[in-house]
C-alpha cells in the first residue's frame, strides 16, 4: 500500500486554489507498485507500465490503398493515355508475383504491393478496353499506396509509458500482434458513507433518514477511472466505529474516500476520527459547490474525506479525488479538456474561487453550442447532474457571464 508521510497534504494558504491543489498531489503522489500482465480483452482502461516499442512496423507490408491497378512510378504514363496488360491479379491475403516489367498488377485494396510497384490507379480513374488497361496521364508516383512502417516504424515508441488504454490502444497493440501488456495493478480503493441520518437503500428508514447516494456515485465514478473498489458501507457519527473501520481500512487499501461528516459542527466526528488514527488537513478550497475537503494521511494511506451534499461531492471528486486517483494508478495527469460554447445565461459570481455551473449544451441551427444553465443551483439536487451534460468552468477572476459570453464546458464523460 502507498506510504506517505503525515503532512504530505499540509498546505499553507487559506483558500486552496484547484490548480495548487493539482501541483500539490501530482509532487506528493507517486504510483502504487505491482504489475501484471493481462489478456488484450482485459487491457482497456488500464495503465500501461512501460514504453511499448513496435517489434513490427505498421503496416506490415507495402498494400494497396485502393481497388485498382499497381504500377511502377517510373513506368507511369507521361503526357496521354497509355494501354498496359495486367499480368497478374492480386486479392488481400494473396501473395504477389514481382511485377513483369511494362505491365500493371490488377489489386485489390490491402493486398501487397508486388516487387517493382510503388503506385496504384483507382479504378475508376481507368479504362478497360478488352484485356488493355488503359491509364491515364497525370497520377503522381506512389499515390494510393500504404508503404510498410507508414503509421509505426519498427522499433518506434507506439504506447508510452502510463498511458490509461482505450480501445484504439488496445486495437494498435493487436495490429502488432501482441496478446497481452504489462499493465500496473488496479489500485484499490475504500469508499464508505458517514451520517447517522443515511441508510443504505433497501434497508428500513425512519421518517428522518435519507437514502445513501453518494455511496454509488462514487464508487461508480471511482470504477470508470480503474479501481477496484470496496464498499464499506455507512458508518454512524461516532468517533469510535469511525476510526476503527479507517484504520482497518487503511491496512487494505490504497485510498480511503469518504462523503459527509467534515465541515465543522458538532455533530461531524469523521475529523477526530481520521485524527485518532492518522492525521488531517482540511483543504477550504477556492471552490463552488464544494466546502472544505478533508485530506488525510492514515497510517501511510491518503483519506479523501468530501463533503455529503451530492453535487458537491460529485465536483470535488472531479477536481481532487480524480487527479489522487490518476496519480496513485501511475497514469499521466490528464489534463480536463474545456470546450469554448456561448453561454445563453447570465450568472453572477464572486471573484477568487473557481465555480462550476450545471449546464446543458443545446446545438443552435448555425450549428454553434451553446450552454443552458439548470434552471436550480442546490447542491442536494441529484436531478440537476442527471439532466445536465456537463459543467461550465467559470475561472478564479471572472466575476460573472452575461448571455453571448464564451465559456469553457466540460463534459461528464471527461470526468471519469
Ligand atoms: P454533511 O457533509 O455530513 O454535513 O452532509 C451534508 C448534506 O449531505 C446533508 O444534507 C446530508 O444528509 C447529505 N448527505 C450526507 N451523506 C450523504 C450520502 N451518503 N448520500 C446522500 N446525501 C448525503
Ligand atoms: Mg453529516
């Protein structure tokens, strides 16, 4: 499990700015170690461990990019048509004869290209008249031709190291004719509610609780960024029952998330427990919606403590737990990447501090985005994420949007 050390999370300032927040985990974190090596099936959203060298070019061979006739660029037709005889007819998978000198090859699109041709007509740029292949005049050499090594050279880097695989990674290590990479292992990951007033869904409920969201959101969040997560469960607002089940955890996991139980009243025990057993800083980051953060270090394991209210949790678990997450799974930090869309909103906002706005984006008839803003603000409301499409990332000097302003908008799905 990952060791840290008690005052890793410790930040001088009052109000953490997100982008401090980001320098601080990425200069704090470092990956967990332990390897494996997975079937190709089992490779999307995993962390590929080393450089990956190409151990064949790609493609592998010189083929045709089209259906058509192969011809030697030196033989091309200069200034008029020119009839050829196609002495040999080449299919995918075929293998080709070398090219009969002042000849074409009829070829189909990916088959080799045969010795002595570095160029293919489409062939609907030609004429057949009887067995007389007719060209004509104006085809540069080496057009509609793949040459070998064109996409990866052999021995190039074709994944780098701490790459987060998708399914056009694992397509290019099957285009190399790997069967499995070396992957990172998953990192795991304790996810536990805290409230007296929660209760898992199904279980009875008295007339003052409320069903545990956060709990599901965030281990589903958590599993599309790649970790294996258990479920702890909800644990009381009791200091005891609290610091026993962290540190127990703490032994078991890479990371220990929590919701609810760390802004400041009476009633929030999780500070004193995560105290009794570790240590703790809370993050009052420049931040809306969001509060404190609490982070923590429980016996050499990092606690993420965020806030109960949902949308809340949902943003900071974007902004700080995914950066935590990223960095203990060894990928490369992933910068959240904000597309420029007109706000059709006014909203006011303080300066110094960076505020999200739930938004959906509507495309107009000009073919232009624009963000329509949920028409609530509270951050208990678990319908304003699930009838939004994203966030508009309102930075720490603006003061506000009027409607036909640029915005950044990022969209969920970047999110995890
Ligand atoms: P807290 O951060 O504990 O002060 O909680 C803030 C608000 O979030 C309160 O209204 C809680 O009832 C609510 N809340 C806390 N935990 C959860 C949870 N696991 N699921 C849904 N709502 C929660
Ligand atoms: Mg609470």
């Amino acid at each position: 499990m990952a060791q840290l050390s008690d005052d890793c999370f410790a930040f001088g300032g009052a109000l953490m700015p997100v982008d401090e927040a980001l320098v601080l985990i990425a200069a704090r974190l470092v990956a967990v170690d332990g390897f494996e090596r997975v079937p190709l099936h089992d490779a999307d959203n995993r962390v590929l461990v080393a450089d990956l060298a190409a151990p064949v070019p790609l493609p592998l061979f010189a083929n045709s990019a089209v259906d058509g006739y192969a011809i030697a660029g030196a033989d091309l037709p200069q200034d008029h048509p020119r009839a050829y005889m196609a002495s040999q007819r080449v299919t995918a998978g075929a293998l080709a004869q070398p090219l009969v000198t002042g000849t074409v090859a009829r070829i189909f699109t990916g088959a080799p290209m045969p010795a002595g041709t570095d160029t293919v007509f489409m062939q609907e740029d030609v004429e057949v008249d009887g067995d007389k292949i007719i060209l004509p005049p104006g085809l540069k050499a080496r057009a509609n031709m793949r040459p070998a090594g064109e996409d990866i050279a052999q021995g190039a880097i074709a994944i780098s190291a701490d790459t987060r695989l998708r399914p056009q990674h694992v397509a290019l290590a099957a285009a190399l004719g790997l069967t499995e990479l070396t992957v990172r292992r998953r990192i795991k990951v304790a996810v536990f509610s805290t409230g007296n007033e929660v209760v898992t869904p199904g279980a009875a409920r008295t007339s003052a609780q409320l069903y545990d969201s956060n709990r599901f959101m965030l281990a589903a969040m958590l599993r599309r960024l790649g970790c294996d997560v258990s479920d702890l469960g909800i644990l009381r607002d009791e200091r005891e029952l609290l610091a026993v089940g962290l540190k127990q955890a703490a032994r078991e996991h890479d990371l220990i998330l929590t919701s609810g139980g760390v802004s400041t009243g009476e009633e929030d025990h999780m500070r004193d427990a995560v105290e009794a057993v570790g240590s703790l800083v809370l993050w009052r980051m420049a931040i809306k919606p969001g509060r404190p953060v609490a982070m923590g270090v429980i016996e050499g394991t990092p606690f993420i403590g965020l806030p109960g209210n949902p949308v809340a949790s949902f943003v900071t678990f974007a902004y700080v737990v995914r950066p935590v997450v990223l960095a203990l799974a060894g990928v490369r930090m992933e910068r959240l990447v904000a597309l420029p869309v007109r706000a059709n909103f006014a909203y006011k906002k303080k300066k110094g501090r960076r505020e999200y706005v739930r938004t959906s984006l509507n495309v107009l008839s000009d073919g232009t985005l624009e963000a329509q803003k949920f028409p609530r603000e509270g951050a208990g409301l678990l319908s304003s994420l699930c009838e939004t499409d994203g966030l508009v990332e309102l930075a720490e000097d603006c003061e506000g949007v009027s409607p036909g302003d640029n915005v950044a908008f990022i969209a969920y799905p970047n999110l995890f």
